[in-house]
C-alpha cells in the first residue's frame, strides 16, 4: 500500500510538471505571436500615416470598425493602436526591416544585437528570448521611460526573470534602478573572498538599496527593529522578490551558541547561485561601525558550526536606514568575513499609487 501510494505521488510530480511546462510554453508563445502581430500593425499604421494617406481621427475611426466588425475584441483601442505603432517605430530605428511575418520578429531581435555590438558583452541566446516573455504593455513602458538599448533590456530581463507586475515595473522605472543597480552596495569583497568567480557573483548579488514597499510603519525611526522584521516575515514572499529570485528563506531571529551565550541573526539565508549562507542584520537609522563586530561574530559562527563544507563562506548585510560610505569604507579595513552595507525604502515614503505594488501571495503562487 505504502509502495503503492509513493508510485501514485512520483505520477502526479510528473504530470504536474509537464502541465505546468506546457502551459508555460504555450503562454510564452502566445505572447511572442502577440509581440509580433503588434509589430506588424505598428510597422502598418506607420507606413500610412508617414505616407500621408491617414490624417488625423484616423486610429480612433479605425479602432471602432475593428470592434463593429469583431464584436468583443479587446487591446484595440486608438491608444492601444499608437502604442503599436511606437513599438514598431522605437526598434526600427536600430536595424532595417522587410516586411514582417509573424515568425520573423526573433530574427529582427538578433539583428539588433548584430547592428549594436558595442553595446552588449555578448550575444545571449537565453536574453534574446526574455523580449518575448515580457507583454506588450510592459515593452510600452519600458520604451516610454528608457531609451537606450542596455537599459531598455535591463528592464526587459528584470521583468522576465523577477515576474515584475507592469506597476512594479513603473516602481522601479521611476526609481531609476538601471543606474542604482550599476552602484554596488558598499563591501569588503574584494578583500576577503579570493576566488574571483565567487567574488564576481558576491558583487552582482547585492544591491546598493532595496525597495521594501510593503513594510508600512509610519517612522521606522521610532520603532523597535523587531517591528520591522516581523513587516519583512510577515511579508517573506515580497522580500524575497526584492532580495532577487536565487535567495532562498531559512528562519529570522536564527540561534547561535558560544560557550553557552546565545546570539540570534535577524534573517538567514541561503543564496543558490553563490552556494552560500546569507545573514542580514536589520537596524532601523544610521549604519555605525559597531554593527560590523556583531556580523562578523554570526558569520564566524555560521561557517564554523552551520555552513556545509561544499558550500561558500557565508555573507553579511547590514540592511540600514542610512549610512555614510566613506565610514562605512574605513569600518571594514580590519574584518577579514565579506560583509556589505545596503539601505532601505518603506513604504511611507513613496507616492501612494506606488505602494503594494509587488504581487500578493495567489499572484505569486499562479506565477510559480
């Protein structure tokens, strides 16, 4: 019965997994025949309105036949059919195009690459299909708010990998996180991790701020810590989607002993593509050089007694209101565990149309 039951549990793994493969393909398909017949209205309503054979009312004359003649059609709106049109006209500027077929917008996208060499290390295979994960009101503001090539597929690939609803997109848009991003947390990195590889992963794992939108406490200043973590647990999903998709949650308030004296982590991670423990500690103001003694002590006790002995040394974050880098720079010079320093947002202070804006838990159960 027991064997019986484990075969029927290893059954249903399977056929979940290829529903859910399935469905995922079809759905990224889908949107990639919809970037594409978005294209070749845009390129069509651009050749006759720049011929001059359309004058003005012209999209919203046509929009209303489109709707008399397919009753219940949707996302064919006058301002829908301009959005097409910009779409078209944003990335024809940077190669030419033959008339489109619904097939051929792939080979368009790895013309752009081709065309703009300069602007990209290399030529990914795997980035060139995040244009076509992205929907098309997503590529809209993207094209409406970034305008080079690197920042526009920044966007592009955050959008694709992180699930970033188009409110969160238009968060960090305005935020202007293609330039944050660019600023690494303060760290001592460089000094204590010798292997180059984990190193260079270290660096491009951490931000310099993060946008914790979901805390909602009115002065972080005069509250206890404890109330900002217990926000950031009771909110673990959406904190994850801020730390970044490869973090993995192990406990919060994690116990540590040394000679009978407890020591207690605020938050504990592990990072999978670092293969490495990460300790945060939260500390509501300004960052001060003693917070640096405390991390050192978890992350001394963590790769002696907790990390696994293929696993990296572990990592450090101070996650602070504020800090000075300057001070933050000379407090590292004699602690030889990798630690950095990165700041927060809550949610008081951003306008209230951009608050809550990453996805609810139903929202991120149907996008897992």
């Amino acid at each position: 019965m027991e064997n019986e039951i484990q075969h029927y549990s290893e059954a249903i793994h399977a056929l979940k997994s290829a529903i859910l493969k399935s469905r995922y393909k079809v759905a990224t398909l889908a949107n990639k025949e919809l970037l594409s017949l978005y294209f070749g209205i845009g390129q069509f309503i651009s050749d006759n309105t720049g011929k001059g054979f359309w004058g003005k009312g012209a999209l919203e004359q046509i929009s209303n036949r489109l709707v008399q003649e397919l009753p219940g059609l949707k996302g064919f709106s006058s301002s829908n059919l301009k959005r097409m049109r910009i779409f078209f006209e944003e990335w024809k500027n940077l190669f030419q195009f033959r008339p489109l077929l619904t097939d051929e917008l792939q080979i368009a996208i790895n013309q752009l690459y081709v065309s703009n060499k300069s602007e990209f290390e290399e030529l990914s295979e795997q980035k060139i299909n995040y244009f076509f994960l992205v929907s098309f009101t997503h590529h809209s503001e993207i094209i409406a708010k970034a305008k080079s090539i690197e920042e526009r597929f920044y966007y592009i690939e955050k959008a694709a990998t992180e699930y970033w609803t188009v409110d969160s997109l238009r968060t960090h848009l305005k935020n202007n996180s293609f330039l944050k991003d660019k600023i690494h947390l303060p760290n001592n990195f460089d000094k204590t991790i010798s292997n180059s590889d984990f190193r260079s992963k270290a660096m491009q794992s951490f931000k310099d701020e993060y946008l914790l939108d979901f805390v909602n406490i009115e002065d972080p200043d005069d509250v206890d810590e404890r109330e900002i973590e217990n926000e950031i647990i009771r909110n673990i999903k959406k904190f994850i989607m801020a730390l970044g998709s490869d973090f993995s949650f192990i406990g919060n308030q994690f116990r540590l002993i040394i000679d009978n004296e407890e020591f207690f982590i605020d938050l504990l991670f592990f990072n999978r593509k670092l293969k490495s423990l990460v300790a945060i500690d939260i500390k509501k103001g300004k960052f001060k050089a003693e917070y640096l003694g405390k991390m050192n002590l978890y992350l001394s006790l963590l790769d002696e007694n907790i990390k696994q002995i293929h696993e990296n040394p572990s990592i450090g974050i101070i996650l602070c209101k504020e800090k000075n880098n300057k001070i933050v720079e000379f407090s590292f010079r004699d602690f030889m565990k990798p630690m950095g320093v990165s700041t927060y947002i809550t949610s008081v202070e951003l306008p209230n149309e951009y608050k809550n804006i990453l996805p609810d838990a139903d929202s991120l159960k149907n996008l897992m």
